[in-house]
C-alpha cells in the first residue's frame, strides 16, 4: 500500500507542473474585438468592427506553446451606418449568407519581449485562407476585482490585402485593398 501511495505522489509530482503551466481562458466576447481601416478612395479612412470569441491557451513558462483561437460572426458587422453594414454582408463584400464567420488559429507565437510577440497563424475569412501575422502586446495580467477570476487583456495590430481573400469589390478605381487591422482582447481563465 505504501508503494502504491509513493508511486501516486510520485506520478503526482511530474504531471501537475507540466499542467500548471498551460492555462486554458475563455475570449470576453463583449471586451474581444476585431477593429478595421480602410481608405473610401483616398477621400477618409472609415471604419468597423466585430465582436469575436474564442479560447486561448497560455503558456508561462514556455509563451512559445501557447495558442489562440477566434471566431467572428461576419453578419455582427458594426460601421455605426447600418446601411453600409448592410451593403457590406452583401454579395459584393463579405456575402455572409455564404460565409457566415472569420476564424483565426495560432500556428506559433514567437515571443520578442518580456510583454511581446509575434503570433502567427491562419485567417479564414471568405472562404480563402491564408497566414497572418499579428503584433501582440500583452497589457495586463491578473484578478478582475468584479468576478475575482484571473484575467489576461491584449492589443494587437496587422494588415491584409483584402483582395487575397477575394473581398475585391472596387479595388479599381481605388477602394482600399490594404486593411488595417487592430485587436483588443481579454480573455478568462475558466
């Protein structure tokens, strides 16, 4: 019986410090956010946005390991003009009748500070996908007073040719095909 107890703790020992390290949170889908820029032919830079959700994994020992997995519902759109968001879910932009959502998965997070990284993955928006690269800053971590459950916040920006994911209504004449792209996000543990 003794033997059986000490390889118990023993297995105990080795297993939870791997586990402790990965920590699995949940996306805020009201403080998660997708916003993006885009040039009106050179005449002013409008812009919407998307709520998102998701799940991250966190890594603290090794960031390196760590993963993220977002999903935005394409007909959420919010420019504010609820005409021009309707002209946007259209068949001429996003036809989200077809493609209803965007997801976004980590494929390697490349840590380039003590608060930084490089996260890459794969952007399906469309029906086409194709690797992304996002600017990540880590700005807090710690107890959210209001539900005393360890939250994680994010900034993030990047850039996409709206064309490479066949989102191409009037690049000529000049509607802008490159879209800035900025992130905000915080995320639970559960």
């Amino acid at each position: 019986m003794k033997r059986i107890l000490f390889i118990f703790i023993l297995s105990l020992c080795f297993t939870l410090p791997a586990q402790a390290a990965e920590e699995e949170f949940t996306l805020d889908p009201m403080h998660t956010y997708v916003l993006w820029h885009v040039s009106h032919f050179g005449f002013s830079y409008p812009s919407g946005k998307w709520m998102a959700s998701g799940t991250l994994i966190l890594d603290k020992n090794k960031p390196q390991n760590s993963k993220v997995n977002v999903t935005i519902n394409m007909a959420d759109i919010d420019t504010g003009i609820p005409k021009l968001d309707e002209h946007l879910k259209s068949k001429e932009f996003f036809n989200v009748a077809v493609f209803p959502t965007a997801t976004f998965v980590s494929t390697k997070v490349d840590p380039t500070g003590k608060s930084t990284a490089i996260v890459y993955g794969t952007l399906m928006l469309h029906g086409v996908s194709k690797p992304v690269m996002l600017h990540v800053t880590l700005n807090k971590a710690g107890e959210f007073f209001m539900t005393h459950k360890y939250r994680v916040g994010f900034s993030a920006t990047t850039q996409i040719n709206r064309s490479d994911f066949g989102v191409d209504a009037y690049v000529r004449p000049g509607l802008g095909n490159k879209v800035g792209i900025e992130i905000e996000a915080e995320a639970q543990k559960d």
